[in-house]
C-alpha cells in the first residue's frame, strides 16, 4: 500500500475520469464531468461536516453511506441538479473504488 511517508493525494480530474470509465456506458446517461465534480464536492462537503477531513480521524473514519447518500441527495434536489438517484449511487461507489485505487480508502472485506 503506502509508507508513511507518502502522502496519498485525491486528483479530481483523474476521479472523473476514473468514476466516468467505472459507470457502465448505458447508465452514463446524461452525466457530464460538471455532473461528477459537483458530487465530488458535496462529498467533499459531507466530510467536513462529518469531521472526517481532520487528519486524526480521516485514517479511522467510518463513513455512513446512507447518511451520505442521502446529504448528496438532499443537495442535489436543492440545487437543481438533474442527477437521479441512481447516477449519484453509480458515483458515490466510483467515488470509493477510485479512493481504492489509490489508496486512501481499504476495500470492505
């Protein structure tokens, strides 16, 4: 995996192409990278709200993925955004698989 002295380092234009590639071509719909970056930062926003971002805890951090599912939800409606249900899923788990990828996050077993 990595030592400690690397630091593990979250590309966002590799993550939508990543999540882009991950999301099987006939579920791609409509989906833009905008579409992707917007998730993206409402995770990122979920996060910080959580107290997942400091460093102390991000190492150990247990994510609920329905409480996030449903944060991205709820500002995908607010927003306006024209992202279904579905789409969001298809990216919050391309989201976790590329965080695989990289390290950041460990696969459930």
């Amino acid at each position: 995996m990595n030592t400690e002295n690397e630091e593990l380092v979250f590309d966002e234009n590799e993550a939508i192409r990543f999540i882009m590639d991950f999301i099987p071509e006939e579920d791609r719909g409509s989906l833009t990278d905008d579409d992707i970056q917007y998730v993206l930062d409402v995770i990122y926003d979920y996060y910080e709200s959580e107290g997942l971002i400091d460093e102390d805890t991000a190492e150990e951090a247990q994510i609920d993925e329905e409480k996030m599912l449903e944060y991205v939800r709820k500002a995908v409606k607010k927003d306006k955004m024209k992202i279904t249900d579905e789409q969001i899923q298809l990216i919050l788990e391309g989201e976790f698989e590329y965080g695989v990828s990289i390290g950041i996050y460990e696969a459930d077993e």
